[in-house]
C-alpha cells in the first residue's frame, strides 16, 4: 500500500477511534449515562440534576484529562527515543517522574493539608527540578549532550530520588497515598486542575509539531544531522524543554502513567511509518485513544471501585517489546590495562576487608576487638557470641554476595544486550519475585512474621517463573533472541509490576510495610544456610561467566561481527542470559529489589578498568560487594535502632559517584 494512502488511513482510523472513545469516557463508568442525558447536559445545563453535574464536574474534565495526558506521554516518548535513538527511551529516564514523586513525597510528609491543585503545581516544580539537575550536571564538562550519557545521568537521578522517596514514605507512613499516585490515574482531576496543565501541554505540543522534522533527521544520527544543517545541541535543548512541558504537567497532573510514552510510539511506527512529521501527531492521536480507553477499563472492571489507570495500561500494554541502542568503546592497551587492574582490584579488595570489619563492629549491640577475638577463640559473651555468629555474619556474607551476584548479573546482560540501560529487574526478575511474595501474603498467610523461612523460596519460585515466561515469549524459530528477551522482559515486568501494586493496596498496614521494605531491598534472608547455597551457586555460575569471557569480548561487537569469528550468538547469548538470570534470581529471593547494583557496578568498572570481560567480571564483582557491604553498615547504623532499607543506601551512595563518573567521563 502507497505510505501516504497509509498514513491518511491510520490518521482517519485514529481520530474516529478518538471520537468514538470520548464518547464512551463520558457515557460509561460505575453508572452508564444515556446519549441523550450527556447532550442535554452540555447544551442545556440543570444544575439540580445530579447525572448532569455528574457529566459536567466529573465526566467531561475526566475525559479531557485522559486525552491531553494521554497525548502529552505519548508525544513526551516519541521525542525521546527520536533524540536518543534508543527505542527503550521515555520520559522518565530524565528523572521527571523520579522529581514529581519525590516533591509529592515531600508535600504528603510535611504539608499534608495542601490542596491538589498545590500538589500538583509542586510535582511540577519537582518534575523541573529533576530535568534541569539531569541537564545541569551533564553540561558542566559537556558541551554537546550525548544521548547516552544524558539518559544514563537520568536514570542515576531518578533511582537517587526514588530511594529517597522510598525512605520519606516508610518513616512518614504515607505509602498507600504515594503508592495509588504512583500507579496513575485521572479520577481526581477538575477544571481548576484543567486550566493549570493545558497551557504547558499544548505549548509542549506545539513545540513538538514545530521540531517533528528536525526530530527526523536527528533519529538519524548527530553527524547526520549537522551535515544537514540541523544545529543539534539547540535542538536537543529545544526537545528537552518540549519533553519537560509535556511529561511534566502530565505527570503532574495524573502520576506516572509513562508506559503511555513507552508504547504508543512504535505502535504509530509499526502503522505509519518512522517519519516524526508522522510520529508526532500521531503519537497524540494514539496516545489520547490508549488513555481513555484504559481509564474506561480502570472504571468499570472493578465496579463500582476504581482500578489506577496506570495499572490497567501496564497490563493491556504489555505485550508490545522495543529495541536497544549500541555504546562506545573505551580503548587501554594490554600491559596499562593489567597494571590499572591489579591496582584497582587491591583497592577494593583492600575496600571489602575494611569493610566487613566495620560491618563485625557495628550495629545495635557494638562488639569490641576483645570481644570478637573472645568468641573466635570459643569464649566471650554468650548474647554477643550470638548476636556476631547466628545475625551479624550470616547478614554480612550476604550483602556481599547478593552484590557480586547482581554486579555480575548486571555486566553479563549489558554485554549480551549491547545496551547501557540493561539490568537483572529490566527482564521482570524483581517484579516476578515481588509479586509471588504479594500473592502468598494475601491469599495464603495471615501474616507475614510466621512465614520467613519460606520467604526466599517463594521469591525464587516467582523470579524463575518470570524468567521462564521471558525465554519462551522471546524464543523464536532462530533461536533465543538477547534483543527480544530484554524487550519481553520490559514489558512483562511492568505488568507483574501492576499487578503487584494492586495486591498490595488490598494489604494490611504491617503487611504493606513488609512488601515496601522488600521491593526497596532488604538483606531479610540471612541465615548461613542461605550463605552456603548462595555461595555454591555464585561460584559455580561466576566461573562459568569468566569461562565465558572471551565470548563476552566478542559478542559486544556486534551479531555479524561475532559470527564472522565463529561464535554461534544464539547459543552462547542463551547460555549467558540463563547465568546472569540465574544469579539475580538467587540474590533477589534473599535482598530484595536492589536492581541498581546490576546497573551501575558494571559502568563502574567499565570506567575504572576498561571494557574487557576477563577483568570486567572480577572487578564488577568486587565493586557489587563493596558497595552492598558498606550499604549494610550505614542501613543499621544511621537511625539506631531503627533499619533503613539496604537498598535505599545502595543507592544514595552509587546514585551520585555514578553520575560524577559520567560528569568526568570524556
């Protein structure tokens, strides 16, 4: 069929689907509505009739709300992964969901009577904050704002906020708000809020049209462009402040609903083709039909109560899988790359031991040097003997373990992938687990204090059922696709994810307290028998992964390149992608959702010793126990007695090195 016959077809199709949708938003909910009630009530308004104010206060701004968020994400992620050329790109790997939830943490812990139309104008203000440090901090050394970096500076800042978000709503007991926002939805939104987010989202829009072509020609690549005439940094700036104003007054508006922004776009690519003169309308058109249609579902699947909107999109949406985007190289010759290796490794190794014996020392009960020379000998206390043999050791092999294990996990799967933004919880590792400890809490235990030694179990079985799914769902006549599985895994994590979060709004205060706690990261499974099935397993697969090294080395230059040397991809991607699954499932069902150490240890030491995999593994390895091992120590020692969440300072403390690693990176 002639593309532009296509195109016109795809345009008349989507704005009758448009019409058709916001008809039904307003006709259909908890209590249907006539036609002819609706027409009544817009051109002849009874205020004493309870249905027509239904239809104008309520109905009506719902509608328009689900249109305009639904077009502002969905344009948001268009620009995104135009910008980035990364088909995994939305807008919130700049940190504006990241910045909207944490001004929303701040506003629900420390000003809890301020109005919505207040809170949303301040997760606007925090949604701009996060975007302008993300941009702030990657134009102190840079000039020219590479795609990679500004997204991987992004996704520091959001798990950064995240984390302290995360804190702020376990210490201030307002995480059943936060999390229902969190999930998105529409059903709160007014006029008044209306006339708040409608100037930014259609300047943001019109911002957009004016850049679609420029957006084109940058999809191709910065050279490119500039032999085109393109001025590419103004135009990246230009998009970035169109993405703030879409992303930002929508987020603000309904919470992050950004699978919006995720999805729509290829679907508009798949139809009409990858010209973002296209793309751009059409990501509007589509992502304004998306939202109603998923609020209409989110209104009467669970009548007369209310599903998140966010919630119903994940699920509905998920079966769509997007693509990645190759990096750079960073060049060492051998004999400068040996030495910088040994030395790195002695620094850490040395970092590790200083560690663990910090970790012996501290805690709520301190042990001094006598007293564990004492209790080594066989003597000593019998409490302290206790507290240091049975909690404090079992506690502290773990945390180092579950870090090299996701340290490693995190290298293996950027190297098969060829991406930056891959990670052990992109492939639903985490959300799986989570989700079968939701599902056991609610429907077979009465409460969670009588259950732990069945925890780890239950969070494995979850996260080796969600692997199994990926690999099937991504497994084609040709074999096991690395590019297919991480895009399934995207998608079937977000909708493990979804489901999750409805379960555990169903949960008792004690009992949501526990999943929040697991899903931040928490070291809950150490016992030594954990310490020693970990321990075997952990060597065994991370012998195999160095075995596999040299593999590693080859298949990071590309499928052809690496078939050309003999290496058959299929095969070896799968055998690498079920070590690296298998190693996060294994620390997963003992620490939680600590996805962060699987993506940042590896960038770390890609920064500290090169991209070479036979050094890679060692010191990614080392890197994920060092910083887990010190997260440990300050998680039980900074509000005594009282514990903050392992994972909240995994990241507080990588989050910024990271992104001053990135500001210094040339």
């Amino acid at each position: 069929m002639n593309s532009r016959i296509r195109k016109t077809i795809f345009f008349i199709v989507g704005i009758a689907a448009l019409f058709v949708a916001a008809v039904c938003s307003v006709r259909f909910g908890s209590t249907n509505i006539s036609g002819e009630k609706i027409l009544q009530a817009i051109l002849q308004p009874d205020w004493s009739d309870s249905a027509q104010i239904a239809i104008l206060e309520l109905r009506i701004p719902r509608t328009i709300g689900c249109i305009i968020v639904g077009a502002a994400f969905a344009c948001a992620g268009a620009i995104m992964q135009g910008i980035t050329r990364n088909p995994l790109a939305d807008s919130g790997l700049l940190g504006i969901n990241a910045g909207s939830s944490f001004a929303l943490a701040v506003c629900l812990a420390f000003l809890p009577g301020m109005s919505f139309s207040g809170i949303v104008m301040c997760s606007f203000l925090g949604a701009g904050a996060a975007l302008l440090l993300v941009y702030g901090l990657m134009s102190l050394r840079h000039k020219k704002l590479d795609p990679v970096r500004l997204v991987l500076a992004g996704s520091a800042v959001s798990i950064f906020l995240s984390s302290i978000c995360q804190a702020i709503s376990l210490f201030y007991n307002i995480g059943y708000d936060l999390t229902f926002w969190t999930a998105g939805g529409v059903a709160g939104i007014r006029m008044k809020q209306l006339t708040f987010a409608v100037p930014g989202i259609a300047a943001g829009l019109l911002l957009a049209m004016l850049l679609s072509k420029r957006i084109s020609l940058l999809s191709l690549g910065d050279d490119a462009a500039r032999g085109l005439g393109i001025k590419v940094e103004r135009t990246k700036t230009l998009c970035l402040v169109a993405v703030l104003l879409l992303a930002g007054s929508a987020v603000a508006l309904a919470g992050p609903v950004s699978f919006v922004g995720l999805l729509v776009p290829h679907v508009v690519r798949f139809f009409a083709g990858s010209d973002y003169g296209t793309v751009i309308p059409g990501s509007m058109i589509t992502g304004a039909v998306f939202m109603l249609l998923a609020d209409i579902i989110s209104r009467v699947i669970n009548a007369p109560s209310e599903t998140p909107v966010g919630l119903v999109f994940a699920v509905v949406g998920s079966h769509f899988s997007f693509g990645r985007q190759e990096r750079g190289r960073m060049k060492m010759t051998d004999a400068k790359q040996k030495k910088r290796v040994c030395m790195v490794s002695l620094i850490l190794l040395v970092l590790l031991a200083a560690g663990i014996l910090a970790d012996i020392y501290a805690g709520y009960s301190r042990l001094s040097l006598q007293d564990f020379w004492e209790i080594i000998l066989g003597g000593g206390d019998p409490g302290l003997r206790y507290t240091l043999i049975q909690l404090r050791l079992p506690r502290i092999f773990t945390s180092l373990l579950v870090g090299v294990g996701l340290g490693l996990a995190g290298g293996i799967i950027q190297g098969v992938a060829k991406n930056d933004m891959a990670e052990p919880g992109i492939l639903g590792i985490n959300a799986g687990a989570g989700l079968a400890l939701a599902v056991f809490i609610v429907f077979f235990a009465g409460s969670s204090q009588n259950m732990t030694p069945l925890l780890p179990v239950i969070a494995f079985a979850g996260s080796v059922i969600v692997a199994i799914i990926d690999y099937r769902l991504a497994f084609t006549g040709n074999g096991l696709s690395p590019k297919r599985l991480l895009l399934i895994g995207i998608a079937v994590s977000t909708a493990v994810s979804s489901v999750t979060t409805m379960l555990m709004l169903r949960m008792s205060d004690s009992e949501y307290a526990f999943v929040q706690n697991w899903l931040a990261g928490s070291i809950w499974g150490a016992s030594w028998s954990n310490v020693h099935i970990l321990f075997v397993c952990l060597l065994v697969l991370g012998l195999l992964a160095f075995y596999k090294s040299r593999t590693l080395n080859v298949l990071v230059l590309g499928n052809q390149t690496a078939t050309g040397l003999g290496v058959e991809v299929s095969k070896q991607s799968a055998i690498l992608l079920g070590i690296a699954i298998g190693m996060s499932s294994l620390c997963c069902a003992v620490g939680g959702g600590l996805s962060f150490v699987g993506l940042v240890c590896p960038h770390l030491a890609r920064r500290l010793t090169g991209p070479n995999y036979r050094s890679l593994i060692g010191i990614t390895a080392l890197l994920g126990a060092v910083l887990l091992v010190f997260s440990d120590i300050i998680s039980r020692t900074l509000l005594i007695p009282n514990e903050i969440p392992i994972g909240i300072v995994a990241a507080v403390i990588g989050a910024p090195y990271f992104l001053y690693l990135l500001i210094m990176q040339d």
